[in-house]
C-alpha cells in the first residue's frame, strides 16, 4: 500500500521540478523589499503584542498578508482533486473534494509566524481539525511523524504530536472568506504553533511514519521542527 501511495504522489505531484538549492544567504527575506513594516499604526500594534508576549524574537508584526512560496499556483478542479493518506496506516484513504469538504469544520483564531521574520495576528481560520482526518485511518504502531504532501512536490515534516492538537486544521477559510489560489486553495493545512512553512499550501495528502523524514525545506535549509520562540530557523 505505502509503495503504491509512492508511486501516485510521484505522478501526480512530485517531479515537477528540481528543489532549489537554498542558503542563509538566498532564503527570502520579506523585511528588505516589501515595505511590510511602516506605519505608525503597525508600530504601535507591534508594541501592544511585544507588551503581550506574542511576538517571537526576531519578528516583526505586519497587517498585511505576504504570499510567499516556491514554485507556481496550481490551478484547482473540484472533479480532480483528491486528497490521500498512507504510509504507516492499516488501510489506505482516498477521498475527493466534496467528500474531504463535507467533513465537520471548526473557527479558531490564532497567530501567524514567518520564518521570513514577519508576523500576522489574529488571523481567523475555518476548516476541517486535523483530528478529524486523522479518525478515517487506523495507525501501526510506533507512528510518530507525518510527511504532509502538496502540489507541485511541496512536502513538510511535522511530528504527528504537533498536528494532533485542537487547533491544528485544514483550512479552507481566513478571515471570513475563502482562501485565495496565492494563500493555498482549496485547502491549506495550519499549524498555528510552527513557522508557517509548516503551515503547507494545497495540501494533497498525508503519509505516516514511524520515524522523521525531511521535506522540501528541511532538506534545503531549514530547522526540522520550526519553533518560532526558540527561532528555529535553519538547521545546525
């Protein structure tokens, strides 16, 4: 099953292009050319969250919504879209679009950390809790990290603890509205907790282990955890 769960994400979703080779020195930086961080408006907000304990070190609060990723926006066709689980799993799981948006769907507000040093607050997400995926598969045992597949070859490693939590979720909503294609439509997973690189676009499906496999900027970069409050940017 795991090997066949291979063989449909490398034809359908990885291949389309070789991952950069990324540095300290070439990784985007956001604070330089984009004008995210002016205003007296967002000086004062960014006060108010430093005051709070909500800012991370190293960050800057922004009000706008940056979009940043590798790579071109996938265009989405609801009769195509299917969204996969395998891995270490007893069976397999293959649901389309209306079956994987007919799931339960909860609202949570939470923070929003770039590893790119900029961050959003109180953004309101709406869309399917991780937990309720994970209740359509049955775990081997020992599993304890998730490989998270995108479009495009995109994948990210988060350990499954750090996506088994109440407000981890499949998001198909931000602020009141549907997510934009540049910001992840259809569906986009958020893990409020980690740099937002674990928080993928176009999420496509989810494959199980029972030990910890880099994705895309793991294996070019970056930390393999992302704890923004502990700065966990680039790995040692």
């Amino acid at each position: 099953m795991q090997q066949e769960l291979r063989k449909y994400l490398s034809r359908h979703l990885i291949g389309r292009g070789v991952a950069p080779k990324v540095s300290r020195q070439n990784l985007p930086d956001v604070t330089e050319t984009s004008g995210l961080f002016t205003g007296d408006e967002r000086k004062r907000r960014e006060q108010e969250m430093r005051e709070q304990h909500r800012l991370p070190p190293g960050q800057s609060l922004t009000l706008k919504w940056p979009v940043l990723h590798y790579g071109s926006v996938p265009h989405f066709h609801s009769s195509k879209w299917d969204f996969r689980i395998g891995g270490r799993v007893t069976k397999n799981v293959r649901l389309t679009w209306h079956e994987f948006n007919d799931l339960p769907k909860i609202e949570v507000t939470r923070d929003f950390h770039c590893v790119t040093r900029w961050s959003r607050f109180d953004n309101h997400w709406k869309g399917v809790p991780f937990r309720e995926v994970l209740k359509l598969v049955e775990l081997e045992p020992r599993v304890n990290h998730v490989l998270v597949h995108a479009e495009q070859g995109y994948t990210a490693n988060i350990p499954l603890a750090d996506l088994d939590r109440e407000d981890v979720l499949f998001a198909t909503h931000h602020d009141g509205k549907p997510l934009t294609a540049e910001h992840g439509h259809p569906v986009r997973l958020i893990v409020p907790h980690l740099y937002a690189w674990k928080s993928v676009k176009w999420v496509r499906g989810l494959e199980f282990f029972d030990h910890e496999i880099p994705g895309f900027w793991e294996q070019n970069g970056y930390h393999m955890y992302g704890d923004p409050w502990k700065e966990q940017r680039f790995s040692e």
